[in-house]
C-alpha cells in the first residue's frame, strides 16, 4: 500500500468544510476534478467510504464524520510543530560549537561576535581555535568546523567562503642588506619563514622554489613578528602585511610572483540535520567574510585582498 498524502487528508478537510467539491476547490485554487481526485484516493487508500455524494452536495458519513475529527487535530499538531520550527529559525537557541584557525578566531570572529550575539540572544557560542595541523578533520561534537584546505570528509556539507590573497613581504632593514631577489629561485638563498611548499605563480607560469626554512611555522602571525624584526622573508595574507599599524614596517618583495591564496571552507552535517543555529552564523558570516565590512580590513575595501569562493587544497599559510 502507498504512504498516505497528506495533500489528500488537507482537501478532504477543506471538502468537509466547504460543503461542496466546487466550493472546496474554489478555496484551494484548483480544479473541481483534482479535489474528486484527491478524495476518491483517500477513501481507496482508507478502504472506507467518507463521504456521500448527492444532488445536494456532499454528505459525510459516520467513519468520515470521526476521521474528519481525528485529521483535524493531526494537521493542527503539524502546524504547531511547522510554528515551533520556524520559532526556532527566527530565534535560534543553545550552544553553538565552533572550531577555526587561531587567526581567524582573533581576527575575524571574535570582532563579530558581539553583534552576532545580540542579534540572537538565545544562542552561546564556544570558540575552538587550532593552529598548525592543516589536515585536522572535523570532530562529531563540533558544529561548524572551518578548515583551510579542501576537506577529506564527503560525509559533511560544505560551504566555501572567499580565500585570501597572500604576498611576499620582508622589513627594509633586512632587505637594505640581502642580495638579489629578481627571481624566486633567488628565495633559497635568504632567511625564509613558513612551512610548507611555496607555490608562486606569475601569469600561467607556476614555481616552487627549494626552500630550508629558517623557522617552520604555519601561524602567520609569527612570520609577521619575525618580518617586523628583521629576520627574513614570510608569506602574509595582504589584509595582514598592509593593515595600517604594519604597512610602513614591510615591503612587499616580487610582488609579480603571487602565492597561492589561502581557502577557507566551513564543514556542517547534512541538510537534513542543519541546524537553525548553524545556518544563522553561515548567513552571518556571509555578510562579512570578503567584503567591506570584514573585520580584518579595518575599514579598507574588499578589492584586491580576497579570492573568489573556492575548494582549490592549500598547500600552507
């Protein structure tokens, strides 16, 4: 037997109440034939004959009269259950678990959290940042889990979010004493900071350079403490290497080799268990994350500082 439509139980309600099939059709915008359709199904579904039909309209019958009764309080129990729903998508509630990078964390939520927050009122938010491991994979316990890489796990949804454009940079105190850097092959034979494969592409032409890092690391702010003072040259997302407190401290170095862009993803469950707590921070997020009002530019334009949304693996910070 075939699952009961429910679109057969609403028109039989709505024959019920209005009397008559062309009245109950009129009411529900359709043809006469759709609702005798929906009703003779009904009743063959039910095996039980609902209602009489006569000269003088329609006549429900004793089983019609209690079933009648009984689909009332079933579609009224959906509707607060539809009203309960949409309750909770207009004013989410609860804890909301959110893991990130270290700088994205500091840099990009924490300054949006307050207004986030104000404008839901129910909802808590704890914060998870991790730095260094670029292959961490979203945790069960986790809401939203924004990786900088492509993600391994097909089982999650994913949303991207612009990436962001990098550049070469060092202090003018180190370069005023380094040698030549007219080529990145030149990078070999300078204090580098980073970790990873250094990607550089100039137009269609794309170079990785050998590079012995001076010191490892995948947090950026350490290479920028350490450009700052002297030490050698780091690869810093721009928004980063140009914010006012920094820009007259660093020089941008083959500023025609471009690093590849950072991507950015958010993972959640499935849509089937997407929570109205999650989908409220994606949206809100969508409002900042590489435009003008991103936290991170400190009132700069979003132009030239981000990637289109992408998936493309990132080989590093």
């Amino acid at each position: 037997m075939n699952d009961l439509d429910l679109n057969d139980v609403r028109t039989f309600v709505s024959v019920a109440q209005a009397g008559t099939l062309t009245a109950a059709a009129k009411e529900m915008a359709c043809p006469v034939s759709t609702v005798s359709r929906a009703l003779t199904r009904l009743e063959k579904h039910l095996a039980v004959l609902l209602v009489h039909r006569g000269p003088r309209g329609l006549v429900l019958t004793d089983a019609g009269k209690e079933y009648l009764q009984s689909c009332r309080r079933a579609l009224e129990s959906l509707q607060h259950g539809r009203d309960v729903l949409e309750g909770h998508r207009s004013s989410p509630s609860g804890l909301l678990k959110v893991a990130c990078p270290v700088t994205m964390a500091r840099d990009a939520i924490a300054p949006l959290l307050k207004e986030f927050l104000e404008r839901y009122p129910e909802l808590r938010v704890e914060i998870e940042p991790y730095a260094a491991s670029w292959d961490q994979e979203p945790r069960d316990d986790v809401d939203v889990f924004f990786k900088l890489r492509a993600p391994k796990d097909s089982l999650r949804r994913v949303r991207p979010y612009p990436g962001t454009v990098r550049g070469l940079f060092a202090s003018p105190n180190y370069l005023k004493d380094a040698g030549d850097l007219s080529t990145p092959d030149d990078l070999r034979l300078h204090n580098c900071v980073g970790s990873g494969p250094w990607k550089l592409s100039r137009g269609k032409k794309v170079v990785t350079p050998d590079i012995l890092f001076r010191v490892v690391t995948s947090d950026p702010t350490v290479a920028l403490k350490l450009a700052l003072g002297g030490f050698g040259i780091v690869i810093l997302p721009l928004w980063m290497a140009k914010s006012p407190e920094v820009r007259k401290a660093l020089v941008q170095i083959l500023p025609q080799w471009v690093p590849e862009p950072i991507t950015l993803c958010a993972l959640f469950s499935s849509p089937s268990r997407l929570t109205p707590k999650v989908q409220v921070l994606l949206d809100f997020l969508d409002e900042y994350l590489g435009t003008d009002r991103d936290p991170r530019l400190k009132n700069d334009v979003a132009a030239g500082y981000f990637s289109d949304r992408s998936l493309t693996p990132t080989s590093g910070p």
